[in-house]
C-alpha cells in the first residue's frame, strides 16, 4: 500500500511538471506570428511575398527556385526591429529550450545568432552557433532544442550559446536544390513573451 501511494504521489508530480511546461511554452510568443521575417538567396518568394502569406495563414514558407546558385538564409530577430540588425535579447535563464514546427524537404542548418563582442549588438559579426533540422518533407514536425544542443560550428565541443547575447535564428539550407522547400507555423522560446 505504502508503495502505491508513493507511485500515485510520484506521478501526480511529473504530470503537473510536464503539464505546467505545456503551459509555459504555449503562453509563449509564437515568432512567426509576432515578427517580420527576412529572406536572402534563390528563392521564387520574396521578403514582401513570404511576409504577407505569414499573417494571412500563420505560415512561414520558401521554396528555392528553378536554378538556385547559393544558400538560401530565412530569419528573424528575436525583439522585433525595423531590420534584418537590431537589439540584442537577454532570454529569462529558467528558459531551457526552442520549440519549432517545421516541414522541410531537406536538412536545414538552425544558427541562434549571437550580438557581438563589439557591443554594436546585432550588426554583423556574433558568432552562429547551431544544429540541424532533419528533413521532413511529409507532415509537420514539433521539435523542443535544448539551448545546450546549439554549438559553434556544429561540433559537440564547440563554443555553447550564450543566451543572455541572442539576436536572431537563421534558417539555412546551404546546397538548396529546385523547388526544395521550407515551412514553419510555430517559433517558440520556453518563457519568452514580447
């Protein structure tokens, strides 16, 4: 008796953590609903293009162009700016992770772009630590990134994020191929609302 109700005690606990972690990312701001996105590269989209379709179905989406030569780079500040540069955000440090959903016909390199050591904040020059998003050309797909993934470089013993320096997240597809494709309806970071 004693050791069922440790058990029912024990999982009335994790269930109120994991349900109260369900509540904190989902009163968080959504960054493709709350920011404007900037886009460079081959793509068939524009900025102007991608931007609209966004607030009119609360999608992010790019599709690479019939030749594309070069990356195609898709991102967004953190603090909304009136450009691609900005402020620098200093995240809450209970906050623990990014939350994505994404489809993508390919592998996508996420870089959390960090201010620089200038102090100048987002102009040019921050480091890009970063993971990779797989491909998932057929549904949509949830992810949670602990902020310890994000590394300099890609390597697993390169520099950590430093997330009280946070600019942006970029969206890179590096070798794109014609009409790869990329779409994302949620942007999430644990704890953060504007």
């Amino acid at each position: 008796m004693k050791s069922f109700l440790m058990l029912f005690i024990l999982s009335f606990i994790l269930l109120s953590c994991k349900s109260t972690l369900k509540e904190h990312i989902n009163s968080s701001t959504n960054l493709v609903l709350s920011n404007d996105w900037y886009l460079s590269g081959p793509t068939i989209e524009t900025e102007d293009k991608i931007n609209n379709f966004r607030k009119k179905n609360g999608v992010v989406q790019v599709t690479a162009n019939n030749l594309p030569t070069g990356e195609i780079e898709l991102n967004v500040m953190i603090t909304p700016s009136s450009s691609n540069d900005g402020p620098t955000t200093k995240l809450n440090n209970n906050s623990t992770f990014l939350q994505l959903t994404y489809k993508s016909s390919h592998l996508i390199k996420l870089q959390a772009r960090e201010g620089n050591k200038s102090g100048t904040g987002c102009i040019h020059g921050g480091s890009h630590p970063r993971v990779d998003l797989q491909a998932s050309p057929e549904k949509f797909t949830t992810v949670n990134i602990p902020w310890t993934d994000f590394r300099l470089d890609g390597k697993s013993d390169g520099k950590l994020l430093d997330i009280n320096n946070l600019c942006k997240f970029n969206f890179v597809n590096y070798n794109p191929v014609a009409k790869a494709t990329l779409e994302i309806t949620s942007v999430k970071i644990e704890g953060f609302k504007l």
